[in-house]
C-alpha cells in the first residue's frame, strides 16, 4: 500500500523539494498544498495531487484534509513546513504584522495538525513532522517575532511528542539553520520601521543579510534529507538538525555567557 503523505508549504524551498524527491523515488502519494498553486503545477505532472489552501484558513486546511481522507482513507504522514519570517526590530513591528506572524508559523501548524490528527490516532499510526529552525534555540536582532514563533513551535511538539506516546503517532522536528530557499526574498521584502532610533540597526541588519556571502549557505539536500528520513523510515529520529550551524549553535549556547553571544552578534552588526 502507498503512504499518503501530504506537504503543507510545497510550492517553494524545502516543502517543496521534498515533494520532488518523494515523486522521483516513487511508491508514495503525495498530496502538496500552499497558496500558490501555479507554483505546484510541475509537481502534479509528476504525479501529485495539489490542493491549494492558505493555513491562516482553517476551512481550507479542513477541507484539503477531507479530500485527502475520501480519496484515500488514510493519512500517513504530515509534513507541517509552511512558514516565513515577518523581520524587523521588536518594537518596531506592527501588532497586525506581529499576529501574522504566529498565524502562520504557529497557529498555521496547529490547523494541520488538528486536522490529521483524529484520522491518525484511529489509525493508530502517523507522523507529524514539524518544519521548525535554529531559530527554535537562538534569537538575535532582527528576528525577534520569527525566532518568538519557533521556540513557541518547538514547545508545542515536545509536549504533543508526550501526548502521543503509545498512539503510534510519531511526532518529529526538522531544525534547519540557514538555507538559501526564497525565505529572505519574503522576509527581507517587508521589513517596516517608522522609529528613528533603530533606523541605524535596521539598515545594518538589512545589509548584513542582503550579503551574497551570507546566504551562501547549504543547498536545501541535507534538510530534504531528513525530511524524507522522517516521513518514511521506520524509525524516524524526534529531531533532526539538518545544517552545521544548526547542529552547532544550540551546543554553544549553552556554554556561552550571554554578554559573550551579544558581543558576537552586536560586532556583525557593526555595533560599537
Ligand atoms: N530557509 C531557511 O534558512 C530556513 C531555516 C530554518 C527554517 N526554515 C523554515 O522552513 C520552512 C520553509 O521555508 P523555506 O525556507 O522553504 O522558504 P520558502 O521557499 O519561502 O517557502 C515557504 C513555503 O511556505 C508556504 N506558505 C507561506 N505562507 C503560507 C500560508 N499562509 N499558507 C500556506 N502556505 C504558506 C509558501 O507557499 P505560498 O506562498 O505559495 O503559500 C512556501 O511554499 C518555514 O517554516 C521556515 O520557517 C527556513
């Protein structure tokens, strides 16, 4: 029988290069939502079923799930990747943009899973696996709101991983660091601030990220990696970090006084 696996945040970056690595190896259903669907469209002609949905909507996430359920009648996996960066200094960023932020990245993931998660349990079998970030472990300027909903995600699993035990429920985190996928050209587009003070700040930030340098970072292979492991293996790991710096930075941090990790990040970002 084919696991039924369906990939929320498939039209861009690592949902969806999952979803054409699961199409190319073959043996799997693979159902890929996100907004855009024009975006999907290849992976269709591929073989997967689109189903076009924007998480803040819980009627579409619902109504996605259902397809998938009447079609199949089962559900094997989740891959709960949808999810941007709304930047900018803390104070800064307007409440509107600051509850966009959590409606995506957090409540976004809390739609998915609430949707999967009756069929799941009475299956007694499934896997939720949870796109969450480095960012779950650090914070630094710039990314107050985002690394504020990762470490919220990163909460929310561990306690979920407990709740399932014994259901035959898996549930698994995917902590990518820094990755080049079209994340910045969102995040980095709409960067607001109307306070004088952090203007300075604002510009240092904005051009320490728009480097060439620092996105020449990993292609999206060793996160799709363990994407892959963590939708299909029999014995999926509950985390997996998929970058050197992901693996690296959450062992530091624990080490490194927080006068020391505010001097590092400050001198990035030219602040005396
Ligand atoms: N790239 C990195 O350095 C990095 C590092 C750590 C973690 N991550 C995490 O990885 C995940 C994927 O990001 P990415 O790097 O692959 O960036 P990306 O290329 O910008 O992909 C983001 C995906 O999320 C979807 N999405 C955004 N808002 C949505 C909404 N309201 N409803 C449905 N889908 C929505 C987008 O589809 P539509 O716009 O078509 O809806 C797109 O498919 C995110 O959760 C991100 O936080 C990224």
């Amino acid at each position: 029988m084919q696991k039924v696996i369906w990939i929320v945040g498939a039209s861009s970056g690592f949902g969806r290069d999952c979803a054409l690595k699961l199409l190319q190896m073959g043996g799997y259903k693979v159902f890929v939502s996100s907004r855009r669907a024009e975006l999907m469209q290849d992976l269709a002609q591929m073989g997967a079923c689109v189903l076009p949905l924007d998480v803040c909507d819980e009627t579409s996430v619902n109504t996605a799930c259902q397809t998938i359920l009447e079609q199949e009648n089962r559900i094997d996996a989740l891959l709960a990747n949808a999810g941007l960066g709304v930047y900018g200094m803390v104070e800064a960023v307007d409440m509107a943009d600051i509850h966009y932020q959590f409606d995506v990245n957090v409540f976004g993931v809390a739609r998915c899973l609430k949707a999967v998660l009756p069929q799941m349990r009475q299956q007694k079998s499934g896997r939720i696996v949870i796109t969450e970030s480095l960012a779950a472990h650090a914070s630094c300027i710039g990314i107050g709101w985002y690394a504020a909903s990762k470490h919220a995600l990163r909460g929310m699993h561990t306690a979920l991983r407990q709740e399932l035990h014994g259901t035959g429920v898996k549930v698994i985190a995917i902590e990518p660091g820094r990755v080049k996928t079209d994340f910045w050209q969102t995040a980095g587009a709409d960067i607001q601030n109307n306070i004088k003070d952090y203007q300075q700040l604002t510009d240092n930030f904005i051009a320490y990220m728009d480097k060439p340098t620092y996105w020449q970072t990993p292609s999206t292979d060793s996160t799709v990696k363990a994407m892959i492991h963590a939708l299909t293996a029999d014995k999926p790991k509950t985390v997996y970090r998929t970058t050197h710096d992901a693996k690296l930075f959450p062992l530091l941090m624990k080490f490194m006084p927080n006068w020391l990790y505010d001097k590092i990040v400050l001198s990035q970002l030219g602040v005396k």
